[in-house]
C-alpha cells in the first residue's frame, strides 16, 4: 500500500491530482489544508478525502508516507513540511510527482501562451475516442471526463498540459520544464506572468530551456506563425525532430466551421483562428503515438471544447452569450477576432475582467493595446479587492484607456453598475462575450446571460 499525503490539497490542480492518485489501486491518500472553498472542498468530500479539520498538524506526518505532495500555497515554515524533511520522506511538487509517476510512459506536453488547455484537451478527447485512453492533467474541465488529471498503471501515453508558471514557492522552476516530453507542443509566445518573468526576453527564454529538456530524440510541434517558435526550432539539439503547424484550411457555412481535409470535409463544434491552429498541433501529436490522420479527423469533429473556452452560457435564436477564459493580451484579441470572424454580422458586445496580477500593472497595461478594437461595444471591469489582495496600485480610468488605446472604452469596478449598463443594452443580433480568469466578483454568469437574452 502506497501511502500519499497532500500538504495544500485544496488547491486547484492539487486536489484533482488527490482524487486521480486515490482512483489508483493500493494508494492511500491523506491531506491538510488551512481553507478550502467550491469547487475543491465539495469534490474532495464527494471523493472522501476533505481533511475532517482544517489547519496543520504535523502528527499527519509518519515514517509510513511513501511520498508527501507539496501544493502551491504551502511555504517554507509550514509544520508539516519541516515535520517531513526531519524524517526524511520523499517530498513532491505535484509536477514532480506527475513525471515520477508516469516517467515509464510516451509523454506529449503542451506549452504556449495561449491555445494550451485546449490543444491539450483536443489530444485527450482523440486518444480516448480511439481507445487509447491516456493518463493526463488538462487545466479545465472537459465533457465526459470526471476529472482533470487521470493517473493509471496500464495507460503507455501520458498528455499534460505545461503551465510555464512556477512549480511550488520553494521550487522557482516553471512547470513544463519537470516533465521532460518525448512530444512536445509549443502553441505560441506572448509575454505573461510579468510579476515572475520581469521582461518578454526572460519568458521566452523559459520555452527555449523546455526544448532543451525533451528526452532524447523527441519531437517538438510549433506554430510557424510566432517568429520566436520558428527560432527555438531552428536551435534546438540535433537529435529533435521537429514539425511545423498553421492554421488548418476551412470555410464557414451558417455559423459553423468545416476543416477541409483531403479525406473530406469535417464540420466543428468548435471554431476561430486559435482553435484550427490547435487541431493542427493536436493532430501532429496524436500522429507521434499511432493515430492516423483520417481517425483524427473523424474524432475532432464532436470535440466540445474545454470548459470556459468559448463555452456558451446562454442562446436565443438571435443571440448568444459566451464565457472564455481569457487571461492575457493575446488570448482576448484572438477569443474576439474569432466571434467576430464567426459571427460577423452580429453587434459584439465584450466585456474583459482584468485580474492576473499582470493585468492589474500599470506597466503591462500597453500590452492590451488594439485587442479589443472588432468589438462594437468594448468593457473592461476590474474589483478594487483583488488591486488589494494583490497588493498593486489602484488603476485609474485613464491608464486603462491608454493601455486599451480605445476612446470609447467603458470602464467599471463596481459589478452592480456594469450589471446596469449590460440591462441597458439591446441583444438582439448579437454577441455577447465574458471574458476573465476571475470570476466577475461571483457574478452568476450563466444566470446574468440569460436574462440579459431574454429580456
């Protein structure tokens, strides 16, 4: 019996590693938190394993552990840490623990600034169409999987999703650069994460160290559209292999995207320039381990998406609401581009939550410059709370619109008021677009879209 404790378990990524590494056969799992908020303290009690007090306690530390978890929010003087390293126990970010747990296994990682979660819950879904059902940990919610990381003994492909951000507060690595991929997948290049990354050199300089940690003779798929892809590629070791991607030949009828193949014509649930990139990286990896192109294409099609990718909330016959996780520069502009592309005679009314701490920086505010500008009503929201939590500046409405580089950008940072002016506004032939890696300061998105449509 392995026994397998979890320091931080509540956290988002940590927990579904808790639930996936219990689901394995003759694992005991145990963990600890301080606090621990929905969606992870209702999982983890469904699943028996939310701590039955809250708090540390290092008599949860025995010599019995075979491996102790550390999860982000657990720092250096946490009790059972230092009860830990005084017995000498096998301690593990969850990175480090997903590559020792599946360091037998073909191992496809995808990175990038943008397109990541999708492109990697795009080889997942094909792989377990096919019936190669992989172990993996994808950042959002996909439809038809229970769980966000899938940890098994039998499965021989592993597909994660490589966050560049860092692995622990005692570990100043990032992520992707603990799993050393066979197949490796680089979507894209945008600076983010400013507050670890101070200058766009530094981050870039992270994916070129991910390259340069793939295992021997891997293969390495990027976008030949990012002038900073196309270098790493042509500096990485001589025994890479590497393959190239763009955007997938399509066309559009009525509001739906068909991807041209030379096996036929394959209708989308999915659409926008970004996605059809994805399809293409998603297909070259699939293809490393054994999937042919026509078998792709097949599965592709009743792909849904992950969650809160252009996931609709809410539809009338002549409108549709949307939510997306947008969280950088990059992804608002292309998310935007892609409903006006699919929808171009439609009014685009979209609204952006700043929230990273990048965002909330009056330094990176240029960076957003022009990305909302195909919106005919463009919003910008921000909560003075999270400025606080953040512990940065308070922004004011100038600097926004300078950064945005729009004149006629509505600006709020109280949600009562931008519920108001959101009433105010006439749907009909419209998109609506929610975009945020917060949540709105808890505005019921789905609820709100509704009423809106259907006023």
């Amino acid at each position: 019996m392995q026994r397998v404790h979890f320091i931080a378990i509540g956290g988002a990524a940590m927990h579904n590693l808790a639930i996936a590494v219990k689901k394995k056969n003759n694992f005991l799992v145990t963990g600890s938190d301080d606090e621990i908020y929905d969606p992870s303290y209702t999982r983890l009690k469904e699943n028996g394993l939310l701590p039955d007090q809250m708090g540390w306690f290092p008599d949860r530390i025995h010599k019995g552990l075979s491996a102790v978890i550390l999860g982000m929010h657990a720092t250096e003087d946490n009790p059972e840490l230092i009860r830990a390293r005084e017995l000498g126990l096998k301690i593990y970010s969850y990175p480090e623990y997903l590559f020792h747990q599946t360091r037998s296994k073909t191992r496809i990682v995808v990175g990038g600034s943008h397109g990541k979660t999708t492109t990697t819950a795009m080889i997942i879904w094909v792989l377990k169409q096919l019936r190669m059902d992989p172990d993996f940990l994808v950042g959002a919610k996909v439809e038809g999987f229970e769980n966000m990381v899938k940890l098994t003994y039998d499965s021989r492909v592993a597909v994660f999703e490589g966050d560049e951000y860092l692995t622990s507060p005692l570990d100043r690595r990032p992520k992707f650069h603990l799993y050393k991929p066979h197949i490796a997948v680089l979507t894209g290049i945008a600076w983010d994460h400013a507050n670890v990354f101070p200058t766009f050199q530094h981050y870039v300089e992270q994916f070129r160290k991910f390259a340069d940690l793939m295992e021997f003779q891997g293969r390495l798929i990027y976008f030949d559209g990012d002038e900073n892809l196309n270098a790493i590629a042509e500096n990485v070791r001589r025994d890479i292999i590497t393959f190239n991607y763009h955007t997938a030949p399509h066309h559009i009828e009525n509001g739906v995207t068909i991807i041209e193949t030379k096996y036929g014509n394959f209708p989308l649930k999915i659409f926008g320039k970004h996605n059809l990139q994805n399809i293409e990286a998603a297909r070259l990896a699939c293809r490393q381990v054994g999937v042919t192109d026509e078998q792709f294409y097949n599965a592709i099609g009743d792909f849904p998406g992950a969650s809160k990718r252009q996931q609709v909330i809410a539809q009338t016959a002549t409108a549709t609401a949307f939510n997306d996780f947008a969280h950088s520069p990059s992804k608002v502009k292309a998310t935007i581009e892609a409903m006006k592309g699919q929808f171009p005679e439609r009014k685009l009314i979209a609204c952006y939550e700043l929230h990273t701490f990048s965002s909330l920086t009056e330094s990176f505010l240029p960076e957003y410059k022009n990305t909302m500008q195909q919106a005919d009503v463009a919003i910008v929201y921000y909560n003075h709370e999270v400025i606080k939590q953040k512990q940065q500046k308070t922004l004011d409405e100038n600097q926004i619109i300078t950064g945005f580089g729009r004149e006629d950008l509505k600006i709020f940072s109280d949600i009562d008021a931008l519920k108001r002016f959101l009433t105010e506004q006439n749907y009909t032939n419209t998109t609506l677009l929610m975009m945020s890696s917060g949540n709105f300061s808890g505005a019921n998105l789905p609820e709100l879209a509704h009423q809106l449509l259907n006023q």
